[in-house]
C-alpha cells in the first residue's frame, strides 16, 4: 500500500509499530497491577504479597514469632519478606516485558520505557 512512497511509507509503518506497541506496553502495565506475587523470610514465618508493579498488598505473619525480646529479629524478618516479594515483582516484571518485546521482534535485553 505505500511501497511507492519511499521513505515516508517506511516512517508510516514504523509509526503504526510505535503505536501497537505502546498499546500493548499499557496492556501489559495493567497486567503487572494484577499479577500478584509472594515474598518470605524465616521458613515462611513471615509472608508479603504485593504486585508485580512492587506495591505491598499484605503481610502474614506467624503469631509463634511474637515475643517481646525479638522485636529487632520480626522487624528484620518483616524487611525481608517485603524485600523478596518486591524483588520477585520485578523479576516477574522484566519477565513480560522481555515476553512483549520478543514478540515485536525486539531484543530480549531492551529496555523499556526507554
């Protein structure tokens, strides 16, 4: 269809690219806010869940881990519990993205939003 345009028919296609992908990078955007993962520290005493986006969505914590003298070890338990979920998120996270771009034909290894 605009073969005959030269250049200006290349630009008009890498222009529709750009737009289906901006679609498809606020679909997968969308998807992160559903996906949800979990983190835990001492052998599961302690559980957060948040999204693949990263926001904190719950904490479970084991009743048996309460005791005055501890507090310093549950709030460290409770740190990394919301570190690992988070880091998870964004494993899961760049795990679509890399899903998106090797759709397109992109680079695995892209980076986006540039």
């Amino acid at each position: 269809m605009l073969k005959g345009l030269g250049a200006l028919g290349d630009m008009a296609g890498m222009m529709k690219k750009a737009q289906e992908m901006q679609g498809k990078m606020a679909e997968m955007q969308e998807g992160l806010a559903n996906l949800i993962v979990e983190g835990e520290s001492g052998a599961g005493l302690v559980k957060a869940t948040c999204t693949a986006k990263g926001e904190l969505k719950g904490l479970d914590i084991d009743p048996s881990i309460f005791n005055g003298d501890d507090k310093e070890v549950v709030e460290d338990l409770i740190l990394a519990a919301i570190k690992d979920a988070q880091t998870k998120a964004a494993e899961r996270a760049q795990a679509e993205m890399a899903k998106l771009t090797e759709g397109m034909g992109l680079p695995a290894d892209m980076k986006l939003p540039f």
